[in-house]
C-alpha cells in the first residue's frame, strides 16, 4: 500500500486540477456557442446578460489587401475559419503566403433592444498588427498593418468600446504581418458583448495573468533570498531563476503585461523575451531537479539538454523572422525536459528519496501549464483556462518539499549534535584523565630533586646543584603546563586561571604584526605604533591571542589601506588600539558586536565567536574593551589593561614560572671559549640559555650566551666569526624577528646560519621566522639530539659556503688568462732584441707576478702589506712594459707603515682600474693607491681617471656581479671583509673617474680566519 501512496496522490491532484478547472469554466461561462456563418453572426435572440461572445466561425477575407466595407462588395471575398492562421487558408487552391496582408469583415445581427447597450469588443491574438472598424469607425489597433516597408509589428490584446443605433454592425479587421514565421491573421478569439460582459472578462484575463505572477514573483524572491542568506544550496539559486523564468514568460504572454508597465519597450526586444523566457523556462528547471536528486540524475544527459538550451537561447536572441520559425522546436525541447524530470522524480520515488512524492505533484502543475502554454501559442487556447489556484497548489508542493528536507536534515544534524556532545565530554575526560596522569611523575621529580637539594649529608658541587635545581625548575614549569590544560578543561564550567605577568607589549605586538604581514595577500599595509619598553600586566599567552582576534578581524574587512597597532598610557592603564581604514561598523551593529554567534549579513566567514571571546578575555585579565567605527571609514578597538613594570631578568620567563628563593643566574655576557665553531646563544629567559649551553657542553664548539637582542649586534661587532645563532623569538625590546631581519641586511643566509627558537606551535610563527630569514626552526620543548643535529647541518652548510668563497680566491690568484703569457712572451722576446736590461726587467717582474699568483697555501691568513704591494708593481710594471705611455701608478704611504691584510684584496681592484677604467686612454693614465692610518684601521684609496662607471651600473654593481656570475671579484672581496671587523668597502665614479675605499682593521701579525 505505502509504495502504491504517491501514485495515489498524483492521480488525485490531476483530477482536483481538472474539477476545478471545469467548476471554474463552468460557473463563468464565457464561451457561448453562437458561430458565423457565411460572414454573419445572428445575436438577435441572445442576451449579453449570459455572458460575451467568442466571434468565432467564418468571416469574409480579402487577401494582399488592406480593404474597405466598398471593396468587399467589388472584390471577390473568401470565406475562411477564425480563429485560425493564415497560412491555412486555400485561395483559389493555393495556401496563402506567410508574410502579407489582409483584411477581415464580420457582420452582427443585434436585437432592437440591444441599440441601447454600449458594446464591446476585447482582442486577445492578433498577429502582427491590427486595426478594428465598426461600420467604417476605427475603434481599436495594435501596431500599424500596412506594406512591408510601412507596417509596424505590435502585437498586444486590448478593449475598446463603442455604441451603435444600427441592428446590423460591420466588423472589418485589417491584418498584416512580415515577420513572423507561423503566419498571421486572428489567431486568437475576439471576444463581443456588453460593456458589462467585455469588462468581466478584461478583468479576468489581467487577474489571472498577475495572480501566477505574483505567485511566481513571490516565490523568486524568497528562493534568492534563501540561497543568498546560506550561499550553498544550488537546487534553491535554480527554482528561484525558475520561477523568475515564468514570471517573464507570464509577463510577456497572455495579456502581455510587460508592455504596460513598460510601455515604450521595442517590440523586437519584447518578442526576444518571450522567446527566450520559454527556453530559461526549460533549463533552469531541468538544473533545479539537477541539483535536488543529483544521485538519480545522468550528469551527461543534463549536460546535453544544458549546451542545447543555452544554444536556444542565443537563438532567441536572433530577428523574428528567424527565431519564430523555432516555435515547436522551443515546445519540444520543453517537452523533453518535463518528460525526464519525470523519470528523474520516478527513480527518486523509487529509492525513496526525501520530499520526492511532492516534487512529483508540483511537476504535474508544471506540465499542465506546459500544455496550456502550447497550445497558446500554436492555437486559440488561452492561459486563463487554467484557475487561479494553481499557483498555490504549486507553491504549497513545494514548500511541503522544503520542509520535509529541512525536517530531515534537522533531525540528522540533531542527532549528530548529540554524538559531538558525546564525542566532546569523553575528549575532556580523557584531557582531564592524562592531565591528572601527568601530574604524579611530575611530583615525583620535583620531589626527588628537592630531597637531593635538602640533604645535608649529600656532597654536591656547586655546578651539579645547579642542574638539580634547573631539573626541579623544569619540571616545575612541565607541571604549569598540565595546569594549563586542565584549566582548558575547567573554561567549559566557566572557570579561567590566569597567569599574570609583566608583559612587553611591543615585542608582543611586533611579532603579531610580522605574522600577519607575510599572511595577507591583499594590498593592505600593517604598522606597529606602540612605543618601546612599554609594559602590561597580562596572560601573554591570552594577549597575544586578544591580538590575533583583533588583526584577524581588521584584514578580513580591509581589501586595500592601513592596519596599525598603537598604545599610550592613560593613568595607571595602557590603552591599545588597532585600528583599521576597512568597510567599518553600522551603528545599530555596535550593541551587539560582542555577543556570541553574532554575525551580520556582511559577515565573512567565522563563527561569530572571537570578538565575543576577545572581550570575556581582555575582562577577565581586569581590562575593558570598546569599538569605534565608521562605514566606509574604518574601525578602531581599543583595549585598556593595567600598566606593568618590567620584571627583573632572572625572573623573566617566557612561560611563567614560580621559582624558589634561589633561582638560575648567568653571568652575561656568558663565554665558553674552545677550538671550534663559535656559536651565539640568544633567549630572554635565563633558565632556556642555561638549558642550550649545557646541552651543547660536551660539543666543540665555543659558546656565547646573552639575554637580549641588542647584545647580538654588540657580539656580532666583537666576534665577526660567529658561526652560528641560536635565536629566541620572543624577547623583550627587540625580537627575535626585527634581528634576524637587521642581520640579514649585512649577512646571507649562508654566511651566517640562523636557527630560530619558539614555544609557539602555530604555522604563522614559523612562516614568519624563514620569511624574515631564518634558516630553520625548532619548536621548544625540543629533544637534544635533534638541536644537535639542526646545529651539525647548518655549520656544514656554512663550511661548505666559506669553502667556495676560498675556492674563489685561489681562481682569482690563478686567473691569468693564456692571451696575458703569449703578449708577455711575446713582450720579453721583442726586447730581447732591442733592450737587453728590459728584457731581463720584465722576466723579473713576470716572475714575481706568477709566484705570487701561484701561491695557495696562504689563502686563508692574512698576509703583510708588502706582498700585495709586490704583486701590484709587479702587474703595473708589466703593464707600462708592453704600453710605456698608458698608465702611471702613484703609491702614497708612509715607507716604515706594516700591517696584515687578507691576500688579493688589493692587486684585483688595481688590475680592474687598468683594464676596465684605461682601457680607452692611450697616454695619460694614472691610477694612484693612497694608503694611511686612522683610529686603528688602515684605510685604503685606489684612484684612476679613467672613464668612470653610469650611475645605473653604479647602483646595482652588486647585482650586476650576481648576474654575470663573476663571483671572485668585487663580490668575493666584500664577502671576505665581513669575516672581519669594522670593515667596509665604498664605490664612487663620475666623469673623471673611479674611487674604492676600504677600510680594514690595523692588524700587525697573522690570523687565521675562523
């Protein structure tokens, strides 16, 4: 019986369709049977009090002919069938042309009594265009009938009404239409009466056509709504075009009321709307069941009838003449969709799809209207056939089937509430359970180690007191992190402990700021405004959480301007704003803004909870929040905490921790010196320093351990050689970020290897650490080995940097190109013949020139001034040999002065002053080395007047090197003189000429650089 039901149903609502639709017809009663013939329509015992008239039956009909009353009496008139086209009719054994003219008569036999009455006459299709003569008085039209060159197509139902004193009334109808396919002529039945009986069924006719289109109308807009509300559900985007759909197509059909509400709309554009809306019709309707049984539904046939109507569409668009004569292929294309959307609900019936029945039953209404509006066109059936209520019966279809699935979807979704609620409350017993399970080896550790620090008995030295004690503060601060999580657990009773500390806002607020920068993609510019060493008393932890809700928020409203973050104090509280140039805040949203699952109709995203947790957050740490906004300006929230001093270093933790009365001092700073690698321990928090350099004790490598971030460009100066940074990212005054950021202005990724350090688990942190150039990254707590092995990879990478850098020094020493020997060769055998004591000269130089070039085994010390100033004499003297008036080389310095410089950072800048800067000067040459002391460094000038180097090439010769791949000149000298400190090198050129300066340190003995 249940599989039997929805055949049940559908057969009961057809014949409630049917019913009311004969009770409707049958009460109305507005198709009397009176019928013309022979051009006559006797009305003289009927009584208009019984309804109108349908002027149906035969007329006379002149052809090619637009006539008058005196010309049906000359020319030979037809009789033809109306309502009926044109093209149907037999002219003397021919069927009439499509595109033409003609002209209709009808006379009417009225009653004496009738005289009296005002008549009327209501048209409903006439095609193209059309005027209506009553005994020779024009009393209506639509368009204007004519040749083809002069008539105007306009084809609209209409009323008129007139009065006659005469029992016999001509009707003449002239007709003409060139456009549209199917022919012209009275296709539709004009309607003859009273004025009463014609005005009834003006009115029945107008308010059938906008009762379905404000049914239609209504459901459109409810549909797009729904779907613009949730934005995920296409079934709905499709039945709400559906429906839009035929509200055009009611629009432009039937009493075609488009025209009136926009009555100076072209005709053409008129009737490609009615073409087009039959066809949307169709395929939105197909994708809508598409979308609701996409499991029942073959996406390829879907596709097909998809591409085909899209292409029926452009088709509408084409000219009248063209797209008209696709009038059956619109009603078939139609018929097909209506006939596998019920094969579609069929299988869903089947397989006992969710609201499937009703689909079924609304699609019946569907094809009903299908029917009706076919045979409109192709015939004389009109759409006002159909009763009113059948919109209603379509909508109440539907709206069953939404709420069926919304039931059903509601109960799955209830259901899978209850088993997230299930799910959740045994996550936070087993979070609580293992918390709890945590805690008793923690006390256990704490409680070995404080009995080892008690017992007066136990001799223990100073140093291995201090790693119990440092096991002890560990694990104390382990055992504050299981609080953590079971305070977690208690935020779902409405309980929070909090840990409050001094904290440094601007290190807070940086690290935000840099986590946020490398995040967005939009043209949105992020600035921290909040003054150094300014300090809030706070969970940091939760204030950088607040942070993060509050940078979040602003980029998601911002597509283009300023995010910035700024603080001031105001009595004994620190204000914070961030403040942002984005879409801004309604006013009458404000009140509201912090309430939980709030969200708004611009609302991207979230859930609606973190500004509501943002605000239970900031009051609970004893502060207050507010929000100022502006639409189209922009917003501002500002917090206010209590203002905090800075704490003293020994207590400055990044994770709070309550130590004893003894805690863990470091002299900084700290400095293990041995043979090896040299690294730089850098981290706020003394106990984490104290952790790194124990654990790297037992490695060679030599340790350097400060507290902050200032002290690292201290070091830096002090130890050029630092290998290695072992870097903290939150740190007071400076972070860890602004100087990796400053180190990466002077140093490259190999030349100086940083690894960073955080407790921060989230991707953002570690994003933003290699963006701001760090090497690699490492989550605290970490294991020993795995730091160990991190610190291994890094070095070698640099090993292997510096190994190149060497490799480059020894080509550069060995650099002499073959064409140099052969034009020395050739230089010294010339001579040989001419000047004896030259010839010899040159030898000596060329000799001195290739022992010095040749020699590898110096080429990481330095080596005394006085070699490098033998390889260039030796260079220059070869040089002015084979060009005598070329070149001069000037050497200013005091002859007593020595000191050490690294090999060939001299002799390539004066080789490159004579080839590149003299190469054009024939005679006059002069390159002049200026050398001298000041304030412990050497500083050293190579001069030429050569030709000098553009602007351009100037300001990117650094990048010209990397581009030309020409590692071992400018490039490589720079790159060694960072090895040492308060070194530099400068470039300066112009017309006359060019200038390098370097300046190195006075060193007077030989050092192996480390």
């Amino acid at each position: 019986m249940k599989n039997k039901l929805p055949l049940v149903l559908i057969i009961l609502t057809l014949i409630i369709i049917i019913v009311i639709g004969i009770r409707s017809n049958s009460n109305n009663d507005v198709f009397p049977t009176p019928v013309a013939e022979d051009g006559i329509l006797d009305l003289r015992d009927y009584n208009f009090q019984n309804g109108v008239v349908k002027l149906n039956g035969e007329w006379e009909f002149i052809p090619n002919d637009l006539a008058d009353s005196a010309q049906f009496g000359q020319n030979k008139s037809h009789l033809v069938q109306v309502p009926s086209l044109w093209t149907k009719y037999e002219i003397d054994g021919k069927k009439l042309f499509k595109f033409t003219k003609g002209t209709y008569r009808l006379k009417i036999l009225l009653d004496e009594d009738d005289r009296e009455e005002i008549l009327g006459i209501k048209t409903t299709n006439i095609r193209m265009s059309n005027s209506i003569y009553v005994n020779g008085k024009l009393i209506g039209g639509s368009g204007q009938p004519g040749d083809k060159d002069s008539y105007v197509q306009h084809n609209i139902p209409y009323t008129t009404y007139f009065h006659t004193d005469k029992e016999e009334i001509e009707i003449l109808v002239q007709v003409a239409n060139f456009d549209y396919a199917s022919g012209g002529g009275i296709v539709g039945s004009i309607y003859f009466g009273n004025q009463e009986g014609v005005a009834a069924v003006s009115k029945s006719s107008l308010f059938y056509d906008w009762v379905t289109i404000i049914a239609f109308l209504t459901m459109f807009v409810y549909f797009l709504g729904t779907y613009l509300h949730f934005r995920k559900d296409m079934e709905t985007l499709c039945f709400s075009l559906f429906c839009l759909a035929v509200v055009v197509y009611y629009a432009s059909h039937g009493e075609k009321l488009m025209l009136s509400v926009i009555p100076n709309m072209s005709y053409e554009i008129f009737e490609r709307i009615q073409m087009l809306s039959s066809v949307c019709f169709g395929v939105f309707l197909l994708l809508y069941f598409y979308n609701s049984f996409k499991y029942f539904s073959n996406k390829k046939m879907v596709k097909i009838l998809t591409v085909l109507g899209l292409l029926l569409m452009a088709t509408s668009l084409l000219p009248v003449r063209v797209n008209s004569q696709l009038q059956m292929v619109y009603s078939s294309f139609l018929f097909v969709i209506i006939l596998y959307i019920f094969i579609i609900q069929l299988k869903a019936i089947k397989h006992k799809a969710v609201g499937a029945v009703y689909l079924v039953l609304s699609s019946v209404t569907i094809f009903v209207y299908f029917i009706v509006a076919t045979l409109n066109v192709i015939s004389d059936f009109q759409l006002n056939l159909l009763p009113p209520v059948m919109p209603f019966i379509l909508l109440s279809m539907l709206s069953l089937f939404i709420s069926n699935r919304f039931t059903h979807s509601y109960l799955k979704k209830e259901e899978l509430s209850n088993a997230l609620i299930r799910v959740d409350k045994l996550k936070d017993e087993f979070l609580a359970k293992t918390s709890h399970e945590f805690r008793t080896p923690l006390h256990g550790i704490m409680a070995i180690s404080q009995a080892l620090l008690d017992k007066n008995e136990t001799k223990m030295s100073s140093q291995e007191k201090e790693k119990v004690s440092l096991i002890m503060n560990i694990a104390k601060r382990l055992s504050h992190l299981v609080n953590d999580i079971l305070d977690y657990s208690k935020l779902q009773q409405g309980e929070l402990k909090l840990s409050m500390t001094p904290v440094d806002l601007h290190a807070l607020s940086h690290v935000i700021t840099e986590i946020f920068t490398f995040m967005i993609e939009k043209d949105v510019k992020l600035h921290n405004h909040v003054p150094r060493g300014q300090y809030v008393l706070a969970d940091e932890g939760r204030l950088r959480q607040i942070l993060y809700n509050l940078f979040d928020n602003a980029v998601r409203y911002t597509d283009s301007g300023t995010i910035e973050i700024n603080s001031f104090i105001n009595g004994g509280k620190v204000t914070i704003e961030v403040k942002d140039t984005g879409i801004g805040i309604p006013p009458d949203h404000i009140d509201i803004l912090f309430d939980a699952f709030q969200q708004f109709e611009n609302s991207i995203g979230g859930t609606g909870l973190g500004l509501s947790i943002t605000k239970q957050l900031v009051e609970v740490q004893g502060g207050e929040i507010a929000v100022h906004s502006q639409v189209g300006k922009g917003t501002t929230f500002s917090i206010s905490l209590p203002a905090a001093q800075p704490i003293e270093k020994e207590n400055s933790l990044a994770i709070p921790i309550h130590y004893e009365k003894d805690p863990i001092t470091l002299s900084l700073p700290y400095r293990n010196e041995k043979e090896g690698k040299r690294i730089l321990i850098v981290d706020d928090d003394h106990v984490n320093l104290k952790v790194l350099i124990d654990t790297l004790d037992n490695e060679p490598y030599s340790i350097i351990a400060v507290d902050n971030g200032m002290a690292v460009f201290d070091e830096i100066k002090k130890n050029p050689s630092v290998d290695l940074i072992l870097l903290d990212i939150m740190m007071p005054g400076i972070s860890g970020y602004e100087v990796c950021q400053k180190l990466r202005k002077s140093y490259t990724l190999s030349e100086l290897p940083i690894l960073m350090l955080t407790a921060a688990i989230n991707p953002e942190d570690m994003i933003a650490a290699f963006q701001a150039g760090a090497n690699d990254f490492l989550h605290k707590p970490f294991e020993a080995s795995e730091l160990k092995t991190r610190i291994r990879n890094l070095l070698l990478m640099k090993e292997s940097s510096e190994m190149i850098t060497k490799i480059e020094v020894a080509f550069l020493q060995a650099q002499i190109k073959p064409h140099f020997i052969y034009n020395v060769l050739n230089t010294i055998l010339s001579l040989s013949y001419t000047d004896l004591e030259k010839s010899r000269t040159m030898i000596t130089d060329f000799a001195t020139f290739l022992r010095g070039s040749f020699t590898f085994e110096n080429t990481s010390r330095l080596v005394p001034l006085e070699k490098e100033l033998s390889l260039i004499k030796s260079y220059v003297n070869i040089h002015r040999t084979r060009f005598p008036n070329q070149l001069d080389l000037e050497i200013d310095m005091d002859e007593s002065f020595y000191c050490m410089i690294p090999p060939l950072i001299l002799q390539p800048l004066v080789e490159n002053a004579i080839i590149h800067g003299l190469r054009n000067k024939s005679k006059g040459g002069k390159v002049k080395l200026i050398i001298k002391e000041s304030n412990k460094q050497v500083m050293f000038h190579i001069i030429d007047n050569g030709k000098g180097i553009s602007k351009e090439n100037l300001e990117s010769i650094w990048d010209m090197e990397k581009r030309q791949e020409r590692g071992v000149g400018l490039l490589n000298i720079a790159k060694r003189l960072k090895h040492y400190e308060h070194t530099s090198i400068q470039i300066n050129s112009d017309e006359q000429g060019t200038s390098v300066e370097i300046k190195f340190p006075l060193v007077s003995e030989s050092l192996l650089i480390s």
